[in-house]
C-alpha cells in the first residue's frame, strides 16, 4: 500500500496544480470558427453568421449535438482538430449563439 501512494502521489499533485479537466479556450474556439467555420456557415440573407445558428429551424438542440456537429463539420473538413479544438469551437458557439448553458 505504501508503494502505492508513492506512486500515486506525484499524479495526484499534477492534477491538483493543473485544475484537473482543463476549461474551454472560448477566444481560441472563436478565432478557428472564424478561420474554419464561417466560409460555410455565413447566410447570404444578412452576411452574418448568427442567422445560421439561430434559425428556429435549427438541428442543434443541445450542448451534446452542438458538439457533435462541431465533430461531424472539423472531419468533412478534414481539419484533423484535438478533442480540446472541438470544445473549443463548441464552447464558443454556445456562449454567443446557443446558450444551452453548461
């Protein structure tokens, strides 16, 4: 058991100091929206791209299929982003346009 905690020790305190989970990058997920994303997602109505993802017809209803189409969009782009891109890229979406909450 002590050998254990020797071991675990060093891993427990390198979780600790780095928060854990890491939080989205919102500023990041916006600039690779704009580099990625607005080319597609942009209506020809108004020029913006908000009009897209608030339409009342929208196929996104939740945090989970927000992420997921994020995924589905970064691999028919062949973008090859890291899971941390994607939430990301979802997290910004949400905070200005979905507001699905957390």
């Amino acid at each position: 058991m002590n050998r254990y905690l020797q071991l675990m020790a060093p891993a427990a305190l390198l979780l600790a100091s780095s928060g854990g989970v890491s939080a989205a990058d919102i500023a990041h997920g916006k600039t690779l929206h704009k580099e990625h994303c607005v080319a597609c997602h942009t209506s020809l109505t108004n020029g913006k791209p908000d009009s897209l993802y608030t339409r009342a017809d929208r196929r996104v209803t939740s945090l989970d299929g927000l992420r997921k189409q994020v995924r589905r969009c970064e691999l028919s782009l062949g973008l090859r982003w890291f899971d941390d891109d994607i939430d990301d890229v979802t997290a910004f979406l949400n905070q200005d346009f979905y507001r699905f909450g957390k």
